[in-house]
C-alpha cells in the first residue's frame, strides 16, 4: 500500500525544475561576472507553489574577485490566466552572502563575508511553450533589503520600496514533471 501510495503521489505531482543562468564580459573595463540560480518547486494548485531557488555569483573586477552564494525560498501566487501565459507574484525571502579576494603583489587579502538579506514580492509571468517546458520572467521586486556592509551592493541597495526597470529584468526556463 504503501508503494502505492508514493507513486501515486510521484505520478500526480507538479514538480518543475529549472533557473537562469548570466554571464556578463566588459572587456573595456576588464570585468566579468557570472551568475547561476537553479531552482525547484512544487504546484500545490492552480494558484500556489512553493519553491527553492540557489544561487551563485562570480565577480572579478580588475584584480578584485567576489564570490557569492544564496537561498530564496518562496511562496508563488498566480493570479491571472491568459491563454498559454500566467502571472504571478513571487513573495519570500533571501539570504545572500558573499566574499571578495583581492591580489596585491604576491599576498592575496580576503575579506570578512558580507551578509545580505530581503524579504519581498517579484512579479513575473510564465509562458507554456510546451506541455512541459516554461519560459519564466521576473521584472521588478517590493520590499525590504540589509547588508552587513551598509550597501548589498552585489543583491541591491538597502532599504525599502520597489524598483522595476530593465535593469532588474531576469529570465529563466522551467521542466514541468
């Protein structure tokens, strides 16, 4: 019964997996940054999931290279339906910290972790392009952001309020199960 009831489950079960992925070259300046956030969720209905994302960041800038590692976990709500395209908003929280390294002559000197969190909404919307496969946008993001360093440089500035623009603009693609 109990095989039963487990693939039952696994066969009903909304599990998406996915993310994005960034890599930025500014060969003028000599800088580069790389970004990865994988993520994963489960659909408890039509209108609610619940989801993890990771992330990792690389920065080098000039002799100066950071490092970073985060978690979000999220509750996502989707309010409207049209056609192959849903929108949401994604609300929770995040936890980000990150490091840097800089090479002076033949020391490298590395610094404290720098810690960021936030807690907030990012509207978004999703697009089936197939049964199982979803183009994913987020634009935006209300709430409020700390850092250790005063700055959260690398995950926003401190504070609170929103800030949608294209700057903050992000895209990723999902694998329903």
């Amino acid at each position: 019964m109990a095989l039963v009831a487990v693939v039952s489950l696994t066969a009903s079960a909304q599990v998406y997996v996915g993310g994005s992925v960034g890599l930025w070259r500014d060969y003028n300046a000599n800088e580069t940054s790389f970004n990865l956030i994988p993520e994963a969720g489960y659909n408890l209905s039509d209108k609610w999931a619940i989801g993890l994302k990771l992330g990792y960041v690389h920065e080098y800038d000039e002799g100066v290279k950071a490092n970073g590692f985060g978690v979000k976990p999220y509750a996502r709500w989707s309010y409207a339906k049209l056609g192959p395209v849903r929108f949401f908003l994604d609300m929770g929280f995040g936890f980000n910290t990150y490091k840097t390294k800089v090479d002076v002559g033949n020391a490298t000197v590395k610094s404290d972790p720098f810690n960021a969190w936030e807690i907030g909404v990012s509207p978004g919307l999703a697009v089936s392009l197939t049964e199982n496969l979803d183009f994913i946008a987020h634009v935006g993001f209300l709430g409020f952001r700390d850092s250790d360093d005063g700055s959260a440089a690398k995950f926003g500035r401190d504070g609170f309020g929103f800030n949608v623009d294209g700057n903050n603009l992000n895209f990723g693609l999902y694998y329903n199960f």
